[in-house]
C-alpha cells in the first residue's frame, strides 16, 4: 500500500512540475522597452526599404533645371541633352511605379530638334571598272 501511495506522489509530482515549468517562462519574460527600433538590425531593414521615388524625382527635377539653364543661355545641344537625361529619369519613375511620373512630362523649349536627312549618290561601278 505504500508503494502505490509513493508511486502516485511521484506522477503527481512530475505533473507539477512539468506545469509549473510552462508556466515560469512567461513569468520571467523582459518588459518590452522598444529598444529594438533603435538596433543595428532595425536601421538596416528600414535601409533596404527606401523608396527609390523621391530619388528619381530629384534627378528629374534636376535634369528639367539644367535643361531650363541651358536654354536659358542659348546652348541648345546642351538643353537636348539635359532634356534627354529628363526623359530617361522620367521613363525609371514610370517603371518604379511612381504616381509623380503618371502626370509629368518633359518639357519642350523652343522648337525641337531637327533631324535632316542627306542623300547622296554612290557610283554605280561596273565589273569593267572594278578590273582597271
């Protein structure tokens, strides 16, 4: 008869300890202090997540002003390419997604380029004349 009390003390004490164990993780958990926004780790991940928008914008905004500059005083193949860099610093904002780059465009100054094309005649060379 004692051997059957000893044996229902024993489980009866390994239930509650194995209770009590479950329990004191959560007792002895660190008060949240937030420190974690301030980390290493925490100013990285905010670093990946940078919204390329605002950089796009600026060299576009960039690219317009120097293009206005030029024009300004007269360079008009430096104003074209200005103009240019803007074109392109638009098209990445489009591809980004950006709402800025769905209602801008590049302006225009003065007239726009012109492209001549130039014909010229090549001599037509027989197979007598390619010999001498």
């Amino acid at each position: 008869m004692k051997l059957a009390i000893i044996k229902k003390a024993a489980v009866a004490l390994a239930v509650s300890t194995a209770a009590s164990a479950g329990m004191t993780g959560a007792a002895f958990a660190s008060k949240n202090t937030h420190k974690y926004q301030t980390s290493g780790e925490a100013q990285r991940q905010q670093l990946q997540q940078v919204d390329p928008c605002e950089g796009i914008w600026g060299q576009f905004a960039n690219d317009v002003k120097q293009a206005g500059i030029a024009d300004k005083n007269g360079q008009t193949g430096a104003r074209d390419n200005w103009l240019v860099l803007a074109d392109a610093a638009l098209e990445a904002g489009q591809k980004a997604g950006c709402g800025w780059a769905a209602r801008t465009t590049v302006p225009t100054y003065g007239q726009a380029p012109v492209v001549q094309t130039v014909k010229t005649q090549v001599p037509q060379i027989g197979p007598a004349q390619q010999l001498q």
